[in-house]
C-alpha cells in the first residue's frame, strides 16, 4: 500500500480514541478522503487501566466506513480475541509483545484469519529480541507514550530503539512496516520520520483539531518532508 497524496512510504492512521464516540461514524467520514487507515484502539482494563471498544463496535464501525481498520489490541488475552477483529474485516490486527505467551502462533493466527499482522513493543520492551521474527509480522508498532490514553506527552527516548528498528528491517530486507503511536503531532512526526517511521497514529493532534482533514494532511506533509531527507532513505 503506498500513500495516497505522495510517493513516499508515509500512511497516516487517524486515531479515534480521541473522536466522539457517539459519532464514530461521522468521525471516520471526516478522514475518509486523507488517511490510510483508521486507528482503532482497543483496551480492557487488565493490558492497559482504561477501557474502550471491542468486536462488536468495530463490526459496526466497519458498516460504515471504506478505510482500513487498523485495531490496535492493549488486551490481556491476545489469543482469545485478535483472530475474530481478523474475520470481523479488520484489515491490519496488532498484538502487544508484552502479552503474548507465544508469539508466533498469534501472529500466525492473525494472518490466517485475513489480516496483516502487526506487533507492538512499549517503550521499555527492546527489539532485540524479536529480530527473528520479522518475517511473522508485517508491522512493528513502537508505542511512544505508555498505552492506555491518548494525549500525553511523545517519549524522545524511544528514538534510539526507532533508529535500531530500521536498521534492523533493512539489514534483513524486511517489507515490514514501523509504525509510532502516541503523542505524535507537528511537534513530533518528524523526529519520527526521520528516525525510521513510515505509519504515523495521531489521536489529539487530528480529532483535538478544529479540522481533523487537514490536520492529517499537515502532518503528513511534514512527515514526508522529514521522510525525504532521513538517513534511511538514503540508501
Ligand atoms: C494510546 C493509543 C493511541 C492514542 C494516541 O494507548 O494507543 O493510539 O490514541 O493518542 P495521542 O495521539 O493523543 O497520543
Ligand atoms: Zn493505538
């Protein structure tokens, strides 16, 4: 999937843990003409000390908009829920490492279901060891705040591992997509960009703007701007 306004790799993933949810469609269709994806974070009080929307607000949301879903799961049980977001139509379903008890057989699962695969590491869980598994999943998501709500402040020191996660996808030859999520913004996607993002989620800064398209279209241009010009591009 390439982006749609450019020829950079950037995707942009609105997230609409910061839109009305009383209005989810709607607020998807304020997008629909700029994002890649739609964001949909998932929690349930065990992963992450907030709760949200599961399957069956997903199913709905999916009646309603022709965006891909991108389900981010900050659930306790992985195993028990990430095939059926798969099924249901979720076009991309990411596992948190922090929760699985066997990777590989989620991973697997997700993509045997219809989905691609996507794994998230918080800011303290390295990448290291899960170089090996690259070729399970088909996007690694660094979360750059500590999951659970939207709105805080971007942790620079996930930066470093960001940079080590690139090397590490180029060096293997991976098509594997880096996705950052939480506090990303005009401040931010560009030290993202630069260190080796190419999906961007943004939560506050797209549906906390008094125009939730063209907030999506600024960040965008910024993060290609920052994209063209990164180290990692260069090669
Ligand atoms: C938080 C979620 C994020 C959240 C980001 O755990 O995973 O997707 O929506 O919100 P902002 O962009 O406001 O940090
Ligand atoms: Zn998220």
């Amino acid at each position: 999937m390439t982006s749609r306004l450019g020829t950079m790799a950037v995707q942009m993933a609105p997230s609409i843990l910061n839109a009305d949810f009383a209005r989810l469609a709607d607020e998807a269709a304020a997008v629909a003409d700029v994002a890649d994806w739609l964001h949909v974070d998932v929690m349930d009080y065990r992963f992450v000390p907030n709760l949200t929307i599961g399957l069956p607000v997903v199913e709905s949301l999916l009646k309603h908009t022709e965006l891909p879903l991108d389900c981010h799961l900050m659930i306790a049980e992985p195993d028990r829920w990430a095939a059926g977001y798969a099924e249901a139509g979720a076009r991309n379903v990411t596992v948190h490492a922090e929760a699985l008890q066997a990777p590989t057989r989620t991973l697997r699962m997700i993509r045997a279901a219809g989905a691609r695969a996507g794994l998230a590491i918080n800011p303290a869980t390295p990448v290291e060891p899960y170089e090996d598994l690259l070729p399970e999943f088909d996007m690694l998501l660094l979360m750059t705040i500590e999951p659970g709500f939207g709105g805080q402040a971007f942790l620079d020191v996930v930066l470093p591992k960001l940079r080590r996660a690139r090397a590490l996808v180029q060096r293997h030859g991976a098509s594997v997509w880096l996705q950052v999520d939480g506090g990303v913004g005009e401040e931010t996607i560009e030290r993202c960009a630069e260190a080796g993002a190419d999906v961007f989620v943004a939560g506050t800064a797209v549906y906390g703007a008094d125009n939730p398209a063209a907030a999506v279209q600024r960040l965008r241009q910024h993060a290609e701007r920052a994209t063209a010009r990164a180290p990692w591009q260069q090669h």
